[in-house]
C-alpha cells in the first residue's frame, strides 16, 4: 500500500467520539506502521463503521456481524493493554 | 500564484447537525450549495450526542413553548438573549416534527407519538415540577439526527466536500464576505469558495482545555477564522464543565459511581469532601463536587506528578456491584486511566464539555457585529453564539439549537441570495493572500516551535487557570501565559513537508484556530469579575446582594473580544422577547 493510502488512513482515524480517538490513537502510532497491505485493507474496512457501532463493538457491548471484520477489531482492543 | 476559484450560492464549512440543517434549506430551494467538512458528515462530533433533543411537544404531559422558554431564561442565568430564546422555544416542535418527517427514527409511544422523557432543568409550569421534554432515537439521537439531514442532503443535490478543510475567510473591502479559502486534504491544494452567503457551522472548540469530553476535531475553526477576519468572539467565559472526567483522556464517569459510593479522594488520601458538604459529602451537586476538586488541586493536594487530578475511589465496593451496577466504568479505567478501579482508584478531573459562547448572531442566523448584519455571512450550532444558552446551556437544547438556527440561518440566506445581484463580484485577493501566506510561514519555519508543546502548553494553562472554577490571581496569570503560548504557536514548525493528507500540518493548523479561542477564552474571563452560570469565580462569592456572586448591576451584558490588541467591549442582553413579556431577572435556584 502506497503511503498516499496510508496517510489517509491515519486522517480518517479521527473520528466523531472521543473514545475512538483515544483507542485509535495508539494503534495508529505503533501498530499502523506494521500492518501489510491485507491489514490495511482490513483496516480500512473497519474505519467506515458508523462510530457509535464501532464503538460497541471495540467495547464487547454489541458482536460485529461481519465476521470478516472481527480480526481487526481485536487488534485494535489489543493495542489498549 | 493564481489560486483556483469555485463558484457557488452558498458555501456551508461544517456537515455537523447545523450545517447540514442549513444546507438543505437551501438545497431544496433549488441554490447550488456546497458543504465542506474535514470529516465524513456523519462522523461530525453531533454524532455523540445521546441525551435527546428537546421540544414542547406535550406527548405525555401538558407542555408549552412559554415554559421551556422559562426554562431556558433561567438556566443561561439571564444571560441569553430572550428575543432568540423565544424563537427557539416556539420554532421547537416544528422542527422536531419536520425531522420526523425527514426519516429521524424517534422512539415512540405506544400511539405512536415521539415518545418524551425528563431532562435537568426542564420544568412545565414556570418552574414548578420536571417536565417531559427531551425526544430522543435510543442512545443515539445525534447519530440518527445527521443521518437523516445527509440523506437528505444527498437527495437535494447538496455538493460535499469531505476532507476539506476551510483556512481563512475572504471579505471585499466594505468588510462584505465573500466566501472562503479552504484546503483540500488529500493534496494540500488552496482554492477559493466564493459564494453570495457563508455560513459557519464548525462547532465547538473543547480541545482548548486538557480534560474535554470533545472529540479531537472539535479545535474551533470557525471561531479562529472568523478572529482573523476582525470579526469579535462573544461571551467565550462560559463553557459547560463535567465534574468527573478521567485525567488525561477526559472520557466521562457518570454520577452514578458516587451514587453507589464512589469517594473522592486528595494526594494524601483524604476524603475532602467531607469538608466542602458535611451532609451531602460526595453526593454534593456538580457545581460544588467540581469547585471542591479544583480547590484541593489549586492548593497544592492534587495527586500524580503534576497534582493535577483527584482520584475516585471505588475499591471499598464490593467488585459484584461494581459490575453489575456500573457497567463500563471498570473497562473505561482500565482503557482510558490505566487502573483497575476494583483495585485503585481512578483519576479524574473537571472536564469541558460545551461552549456556549461564539461568533454574535441574531436568531435569523446573521452574524451581527455593531448591531449590523455582516453582509454575506451566516454561523449556527455550537460555533455561533445566538445567544440562547447565555451562561450556561441545558441539556438537549444544543440539538434543538441546531435544527432551529441551521433552518433560520437557511432561510435568512435563502432571502439574500435570491436578492443578491446574479454575478459574483470581483475577489478581494488581500485576504486570499494572507490565508496564503500563514500556511507558507508554516510550511517554511525553521528552529520553530512543536506543535504537541505548544498545544500541550495551551491545555495545561486553560486547564489550570480557567477551568471549572477560577481564581482571580490564577486568571491574571493565565493571562499572561496564555499570551505566551500565542508566541509558541506564531512558530511552530511541522518535519513532515509532504502534502499528501499531511496530518501534521492539518493540526498545527488548527492549532492557529485553538490558541484564538484560548485568548478569547482567558482574557474574557478574567474581566468578568462576577460568577454567573457556568463562569465561577472564588473573588464573587454568594452574597444577600449578589446572590451566586451574580452582579446584574455592573454585568448583565454580553462580552465581545476583539482579536486585534485583545480588546474587550460589551453589549446589553437582549430582555425584549418577540411576542410575550420579559422574563424577569430572580436568583437562579432548583
Ligand atoms: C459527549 C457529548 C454528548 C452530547 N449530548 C448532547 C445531547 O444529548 N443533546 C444535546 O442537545 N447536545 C448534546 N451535546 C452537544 C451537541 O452534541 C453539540 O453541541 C452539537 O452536536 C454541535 O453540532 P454542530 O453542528 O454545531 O457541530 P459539529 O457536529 O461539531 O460539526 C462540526 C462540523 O464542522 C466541520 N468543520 C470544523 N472545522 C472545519 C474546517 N476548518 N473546515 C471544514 N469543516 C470543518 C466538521 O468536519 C464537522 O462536520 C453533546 C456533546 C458531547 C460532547
């Protein structure tokens, strides 16, 4: 993935709740960097969740249906500890 | 270099709740109108709204517009303008209807009617008894609310532009506005959106302060822009505070935790409480749990290494309630504070949480400076301050707010357009020019300042000098550093040059907005030397005279800071309603 792509992806974790910013945060720092193209597509896919469901699911309160999203989502989590 | 330039009727900065009510407005009369949003419209920070939208819609109880108005008077502590307030009050349940009609899924009842539910400081009867006002789509009212307004939008032929990002705005020589300079992200390229209207619907700027429950876009752009371009900023000393945020992330603890014994606790372990409300102890009210905290960080028994937060002690509970009655919290401390509250306790701190200043508008929307219109430019939402929430706003009134001025700022521009001379005049380039200019200083600055330092340095100083409760020596101190930031950020110098999504440059753009902010927010405060709403001093204490430390006599007026020399003037608060009698002026108690 080209870095245009990369840089983007580091734009549109900004989001419109403060504890997806926060939890964004420090994986966009250290795990971002580290991710191969299929995470990043991954990634990608996870970014365009509406927050409120992203939230939920980062937060174990509602299951992500889509199953192929899961393994992002837990990386993400795992960035917190 | 010749900066590219788009045309359009109208051109909207902010795709939150305001901006897209706004947007449709006109849209649907047929202008070509563009949004500019430096996130994706529903991922503006409205989307964390959840408590509700209020409106005197009398679904479950009588209710009237009269006495939400009531309602409103009183808990801006007669800071709000009554004429707007009236407006707003009475302009509720149509807006909240038409929402309805827009596809908004509002919980029901079982006749199928929005269904109410109570909200603090909303009362029926002129204050007698706590009213069902607040309408409400499950826990994600403002979620719900944008994605109803952008599919709308969408169907009306709104042009969006996401991830752009307005810099600076373009006024002719008369001061007319002319539209804006904006930045495409994904380029770093400069154009010009002239349009015959501009409205600004940015939203707040809680990111001033450390502890802030605001998303990380919310750096008030529009107040910064619109400080350049001479226009003043009003009544920026009153801002919403939450007495329990955690420190350092600002992530909310509900009340509930000291409901279920939760204790605040100073550096040397001490229940403090106990000695600011000898009855209620912790249980205290938000006003007087949040000056207790402030006073035992200001006198030095602030815990960590900057003394800077209390902690919140729940390891006494046993962990079953813990869990079973405060889901979340545990999972909140360990994410966002790092502890596990079973085993310590958490830090919090004072967090901001509302603006209810901004730039002065009339409740048509017009942005009014010297008791005149500026021609051609608009603002609504929590960037304008219209001024309906005066010192202090209540909850869900900040939704109606938006629907109400989006929709009346549409309007008013609607009228302009349509009355405007069918080509556009000829560009001020001045302006364009210096917009120019500030992001060439900052793409060239060498041996400058750091960005993170120098907002870092903001924060702190917002934080500890003008937080939830002030002091007057700290506010004439908080004076002077504040205006030492501002000499960090005119430098600050950014190692990433590139301009592809250059997130580095984007935030030390905003930053040039947050610091305008700041200022406004200081110096104002350290002028106004009574407490009123959300603005408390220690030197204006509650007296028989003044009750609350409330001085109508010298302060019942609005403030107006003016960028150039840090200027302050004042103008009366408007007690004149449009169609029913002045509310008079009584001490604000519940
Ligand atoms: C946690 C939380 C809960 C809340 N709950 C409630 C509630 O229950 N009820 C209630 O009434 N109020 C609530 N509020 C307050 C309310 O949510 C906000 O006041 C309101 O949503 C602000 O809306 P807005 O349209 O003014 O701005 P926002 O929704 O903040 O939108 C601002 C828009 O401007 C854009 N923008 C900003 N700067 C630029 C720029 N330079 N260039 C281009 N675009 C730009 C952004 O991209 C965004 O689209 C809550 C606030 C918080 C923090």
């Amino acid at each position: 993935m080209d870095d245009v792509h990369l840089k983007r992806l580091v734009w549109r974790s900004r989001r419109g709740l403060l504890e997806l910013d926060l939890q964004l945060e420090r994986f966009v720092a250290e795990v971002l960097p580290t991710l191969d193209d299929a995470a990043l597509a991954e990634f990608e896919n996870v970014l365009l969740l509406p927050d409120n469901d992203f939230l939920d699911y980062l937060n174990g309160k509602a299951d992500c249906p889509d199953e192929r999203l899961k393994p992002m989502l837990a990386r993400i989590r795992g960035a917190q500890q | 270099m010749a900066i590219p330039v788009r045309k359009f009727d109208a051109v909207i900065v902010g795709a939150g709740g305001a901006g897209l009510r706004a947007a449709l407005q006109l849209s649907e009369a047929g202008l070509k109108t563009a949004v500019l949003s430096k996130v994706f419209p529903t991922r503006s920070h409205t989307v964390a709204a959840q408590g509700g939208v209020s409106a005197s819609l009398g679904n479950s109880e009588p209710d009237h517009w009269h006495w939400h108005m009531y309602d409103t008077v009183k808990g801006s502590d007669w800071l709000g303008d009554q004429d707007a307030i009236e407006f707003m009050c009475r302009e509720a349940p149509n807006v909240v209807v038409e929402l309805e009609h827009f596809g908004m899924p509002f919980d029901r009842n079982s006749d199928g009617t929005i269904y109410q539910r109570p909200f603090g400081g909303h009362m029926s009867n002129f204050g007698e008894k706590p009213v069902r006002r607040a309408c409400a789509a499950a826990d994600r009212t403002g979620h719900a609310m944008l994605h109803a307004l952008y599919q709308r939008n969408v169907r009306a032929n709104t042009q969006f532009f996401v991830e752009w990002m307005a810099l600076d705005l373009v006024r002719d020589t008369d001061g007319n506005v002319q539209g804006v300079v904006a930045m495409e992200m994904e380029t770093s390229d400069i154009y010009v959106f002239q349009a015959k209207a501009t409205l600004f619907a940015t939203g707040g700027a809680g990111r001033i302060f450390a502890s802030s429950t605001n998303a990380f876009i919310n750096t008030g752009d529009g107040l910064g822009i619109a400080a350049r371009a001479g226009i003043p900023l009003e009544d920026m000393e009153f801002w919403q505070f939450h007495p329990t945020g955690v420190a350092g992330a600002g992530v909310l603890i509900t009340e509930g935790v000291r409901g279920e014994g939760g204790i605040l606790r100073n550096a040397q372990g001490e229940r403090f409480m106990e000695r600011y409300a000898p009855n209620a102890k912790d249980l205290a009210s938000r006003d007087v749990v949040s000056r207790a905290m402030v006073t035992e960080i200001n006198e030095g028994r602030g815990c960590g290494p900057n003394k800077d937060h209390v902690l919140l002690d729940i390891t006494h509970l046993d962990p079953e309630v813990i869990m079973s009655k405060l889901p979340g919290i545990r999972e909140i401390s360990i994410k966002f504070a790092g502890v596990d509250p079973i085993k310590a306790p958490i830090p919090v701190v004072p967090t901001c949480h509302y603006q209810m200043g901004g730039i002065p508008t009339n409740y048509k929307g017009e942005v009014v400076v010297d008791g005149k219109p500026v021609s051609g430019f608009y603002a609504a939402g929590e960037v304008a301050c219209a001024s309906v929430h005066g010192a202090n706003r209540l909850g869900t009134n900040s939704l109606l707010d938006l629907l109400v001025f989006g929709k009346s700022s549409g309007n008013s521009m609607i009228d302009f357009i349509k009355a405007a001379p069918k080509d556009l005049p000829e560009l001020n380039t001045a302006d364009v020019d210096r917009s120019v200019a500030r992001v060439d200083r900052l793409n060239n600055q060498k041996n400058g300042s750091n960005v993170h330092e120098a907002r870092a340095a903001m924060q702190r100083t917002m934080q500890a000098h003008c937080g939830v409760f002030r002091f007057k020596d700290m506010l004439a101190q908080g004076v002077e550093k504040i205006l030492e930031v501002e000499q960090m950020v005119k430098t600050t110098e950014i190692a990433d040059k590139s301009k592809v999504f250059n997130t580095a440059r984007i935030e030390a753009l905003e930053l040039e907005n947050l610091i305008e902010v700041a200022k406004a927010t200081m110096i104002s405060a350290n002028a106004r030397t009574e407490s009123r709403g959300a603005h408390v001093r220690d030197d204006a204490a509650d007296t028989p005279e003044r009750p609350n430390g409330r001085d109508d006599q010298n302060w019942l007026k609005h403030t107006l800071w003016h960028r150039e020399g840090n200027r302050l003037d004042y103008k009366p608060v408007n007690m004149n309603p449009l169609t029913v009698e002045t509310i008079a002026l009584k001490t604000r108690s519940y």
